[in-house]
C-alpha cells in the first residue's frame, strides 16, 4: 500500500476515534445532568454551568483530534 493510503487511513482513523469517547460522553453528561436537574430543580443553575464545562473539555478532545487529521492530510504529496 503506498504511502499515502496509509497516511490517509491515518486521518480517517485519528477522525473516527477522537469522535466515538467524547461523544458517547457527551450523551451521558447530559443524561445525568438532566436527571440530577430533574430531581433538584433549586440547583439546575450550578449543574447547568458544571455541564456546560465538562461538555468544552470533550469537545477539545475532539478537535485535538481533527487537528492531528489535518496534519496528516498535509503530509499527503
């Protein structure tokens, strides 16, 4: 397989898995903070601003990913 290829899977690869743990996270963050909100409403406004930070954290996980993607593809001639 040329060189190319290998790297281009790479980029695929390095896409397809810095997606799949930050997204599934995703979904049960806000699963929990909607249940947690549901059962104390008094608190919605600090489980909401928690929230809201754990969900910037993964997704920077996701974009380091999409960044190492990009310098990939640039080593394609």
């Amino acid at each position: 397989m040329p060189l190319n290829g290998i790297i281009a899977i790479a980029a695929a690869l390095a896409i397809g898995l810095s997606t799949i743990g930050p997204g599934l996270g995703q979904g049960k963050a806000a699963s929990s903070a909607m249940e947690a909100m549901g059962r104390q409403p008094e608190a919605a406004g600090e489980i909401r601003t928690s929230l809201i930070l754990a969900l910037a954290f993964m997704e920077a996980l996701t974009i380091f990913g999409l960044l190492i993607a990009f310098m990939l593809v640039g080593n394609i001639n």
